[in-house]
C-alpha cells in the first residue's frame, strides 16, 4: 500500500472519528445544555496539555528526522567510498584491476538487491555482504605494487576500503527502528488524550467547531504519521535511499 493512501486513510479516519462522536454527542444532550458552562481549569488544562504534546511531537519529529539524514550521509559515503576503489584501481594492472572491479561490482549488486530488503525487514545485514566486502579488502591488500605510481595509490586505495567498510559497520548499527516501542506508547496514548480533551471544551455542533475539531485531529495524525515514515532510517522501500549506490554503478 502507498505510503500516501495510508496517510489519507489516517487523516480521514481521525477526521471522522472526531466529527462522528462531536454528531452523536450533541444529539444525547438535553435541552437545558449550556456550552459556556465549562470550567476555565479544564481549558487551562486543555491547553497545557496540547502545548507538552505539541513539544514532544516535535521532539520526536527532530529524532527521527536526525537519524534519516544521518543514514543518508552513511549510505553516500558508502556508496562514494566504493565508487573511489573502482576508480583509483585504474592504476593497477590489468588483471588485478578487472577483479577488484568485479568484486566491487559484486559487492554493490548484493547490498542493493538482496541485502537492502534485508535489512528493512529484519534490521540485519547480510553474512554475504560481509564476505563480498572481505573479499574486495582481501584484493586491495594482496596487491604488491610493481612502481612507485603504484605504490602511491596503495595506501589511499586501503584508506577507501576502510571508509567503506566503517560505513557499513554505521549501517548495522542503525538499520533498526529508530523510536522503541515505549516512545510509541507514549506518542499514541497522548494523541488519543490530547483529541480526547477537545470534547470537554463543550464544542457543538456548528461548521467552525466541527471543522476545527477535524483538523485538529487530522493534524495529530498527520504528524504520527510522519514520524512513522522516518522511524526507518533506511527508508521503507529499497529505492528510498539507495540512490548514491544506482547513480555511481551500473546494477
């Protein structure tokens, strides 16, 4: 399902469980019903209330937003980091140029095709990415340099694998989930108080009252969804951030 239908069938749910319990509760009221009647404490509270879960929201909003860019920024190195091997390789001879390009190539091909779902379902990397990336390491290492032009694209060449392999280690580490399940708790049991305190400030049944008690909800909504949506570093499908590998090599 498309993550945009999914957030219209939130807003529109949230919407119309709000309009629908404001509809039938105005029509159980009595005639002697008086909406001025309602404490100044209980808005004061009212407000209060909003303002502490409008902050964490937002903080909530700031983590996983953080911990996005920041696996954005560990794909591109990776990606980058590869991308110099091949490249650079260019000064090795033939043979030993070819394979380390095809490890390289091999390597990239595993990450996007089968470890890349992986690791959004199961926040794991794969036993076979490990040994691909080994392998291009291996090729790097046993190289023995026949000039000094050769030499002088050794080091940085071992310098590239290991920026690679340290961006792959950061992209273990943060492959999960970013917010745990108590956080989640939290964020729900406050949205489901916060649009449940709106019906103690005695709203009625008028256009404005009904259109601001829907958007109201449909905001809530719409921003648990948005952390939803970036509770995965990685994003939720392969082609979310896998750009810097597809743009740099041809899989």
């Amino acid at each position: 399902m498309s993550e945009w239908l999914v957030l219209v069938i939130a807003m529109a749910a949230a919407c119309a469980v709000v309009l629908s319990i404001t509809v039938l509760r105005e029509r159980r009221v009595g005639e002697d019903f008086d909406p001025t009647e309602t404490p100044d404490v209980i808005e004061y509270m009212t407000m209060m209330i909003g303002v502490v879960y409008a902050i964490v929201l937002g903080l909530a909003i700031a983590g996983v937003w953080e911990a996005r860019t920041s696996a954005q920024d560990t794909v591109r190195a990776e990606a980058q980091a590869l991308h110099e091997v091949s490249e650079r390789v260019q000064a090795y001879a033939p043979d030993a140029r070819d394979r380390i390009r095809k490890d390289v190539d091999a390597y990239v091909s595993q990450v996007v095709r089968k470890e890349w779902p992986v690791m959004l379902e199961e926040g794991r990397l794969t036993d076979r990415g490990t040994e691909l990336l080994d392998k291009v390491r291996q090729d790097v290492t046993a190289y023995q340099p026949r000039d000094d032009h050769e030499s002088q694209s050794y080091q940085p060449l071992l310098d590239q694998v290991a920026a690679a392999d340290a961006a792959r280690n950061s992209r273990a580490q943060n492959a999960g989930p970013t917010m745990p399940g108590v956080v989640w708790f939290g964020l729900i049991a406050g949205a489901l108080v916060a649009v449940g305190l709106i019906f103690t400030l005695q709203i009625r049944r008028s256009a404005r009252e009904l259109l601001l008690a829907g958007l109201y909800s449909a905001l809530i909504a719409f921003l648990l969804f948005l952390i939803w949506d970036f509770n995965s570093p990685f994003g939720h499908e392969v082609d979310d951030v896998t750009a810097p590998f597809t743009d740099l090599f041809a899989i």
